[in-house]
C-alpha cells in the first residue's frame, strides 16, 4: 500500500505570494492533519480535515487554509507569505478522525520563503 | 525580530549501548502518549504507544515506561544502532467535549546520533 504523498516536495517562493500545498492520504483513509515543522516552534497542528469539514484548527493566522476533497485527498494554502513561513509541512492520514494511533506522515513539502 | 530556535537536547551513544530518551508532559488527564521517530528528510514515524492505565509497554529493541506520578514518560532503546539515529518526539493527542480529534501535541524532541 502506497504511503501518504505530498507535493512538490520542496518550493522556494517570496514574501507576499501564496503557496498551495498537496496531500494524497493511504488509500482508504479518510482523515487527513497538517503539520507545521519549524526549528523555533517544533511540530504545530496546523488543521485536521474528515469528510470534507475542518473539524479542528490550530493556533495559525487566517492566511492558512485548507481543505479536503470527497477523494479524501487534502491542499492547504498560505496567502501572503511572510519569512516566518518558511517550514517543513506535513500531512498525516488515519482511517477515521481520532485515530492518532493509526496515523501516517508524509515526507513533508519544504518551503522557503525569501 | 531573530527568531530563537529549539535547542534540542542532544543524546549521543556507541552502537549497541541502550539509549534511553526522556520527556515531560504537563496535562495530569493526558491518557495516551506517542513516541515518534523522524529521520532526516521524512516524516515522523510511530514507534510505539502507551495507555495511562500502564507503566511499561514493550515492542522490539524499545520499551516505553511511564511514570503518572511525575509525568514523565521515557523510551529505552535496546542495542542501539547506527539505523536509529534521527529524532525523537514524544506525542499526545487532543480531544475535546469527550471527541477524539486527529490532534497530536508535540515534544520539543531529542537528536539520538549513533556512532557505530
């Protein structure tokens, strides 16, 4: 079974653009969390989607959103990057929401923001 | 402003001492706690799990112990090797209203280096 896959793998981008970001769960699973990886703040929720609906979002400003498609597949967006966006963002993937035990990381999309 | 960065707590070993990485939690409810293991350009890795209800869970080459008293959780690594050097996290997961969410807080981490 093929793991959770996140593109592009590394982006460079500039202050003030927007970035999308791509997540393809295992198949099967439903549920799909980002991560946000940074050296100064460690691993941070980011937001967790199931079915479609955002059913829990981190401390993150506004400019991060995303979302989930009825293929379960999942894209985050930064709008307005600033240099403190610079990060490693991962997704994980679980059967069902809650199970932490069961939840897969992908390899994680780095973006440096210059 | 310049940002400051984690300073990570450092373990190094030589191949086939047992390694053993600690942490801290703070949430006197937390019921269940993650290791993880992230290598170098990946993502984090489960390791091994634990319930509040246990003091010790063992899998292969590690053991989690648990201590409620101090909140404090360990993982030991048995004949450690060259293969296991990354970073450790402990995690636990949120939930809120009695629903489980796909929420894990982190640990700062621990950089395990193995010198073979």
């Amino acid at each position: 079974k093929a793991g959770v896959t996140q593109t592009p793998r590394y982006l460079i981008k500039t202050r003030g653009q927007q970035v999308t970001l791509s997540c393809s769960p295992i198949s099967g699973h439903r549920s799909v969390s980002w991560y946000q990886q940074t050296p100064g703040q460690g691993l941070q929720f980011l937001f967790e989607y199931f079915s479609e609906t955002q059913r829990n979002k981190g401390n993150f400003p506004g400019r991060f959103s995303g979302r989930q498609f009825s293929n379960s597949r999942s894209e985050m967006n930064v709008s307005t990057l600033e240099l403190g966006d610079s990060a490693l963002y991962l997704c994980a993937s679980s059967a069902n929401p809650g199970q932490v035990y069961e939840q897969y990381f992908g390899p994680g999309t780095r973006l440096t923001v210059t | 402003g310049e940002s400051v960065g984690l300073h990570l707590p450092t373990l190094s070993v030589q191949e086939g001492d047992n390694s053993i990485i600690n942490c801290a939690y703070s949430n006197s409810a937390s019921d269940y706690f993650i290791w993880y293991k992230q290598e170098s350009g990946k993502g984090p890795q489960f390791i091994i799990d634990i319930r509040s209800n246990m003091d010790k869970r063992q899998g292969q080459r590690v053991t989690v112990l648990l201590n409620k008293t101090v909140k404090h959780l360990s993982l030991q690594i048995a004949a450690t090797q060259p293969g296991d050097s990354a970073v450790y996290f402990c995690a636990e997961p949120s939930a809120a209203g009695g629903t489980s969410y796909g929420k894990l807080t982190f640990g700062q981490g621990t950089i395990l280096t193995v010198h073979p």
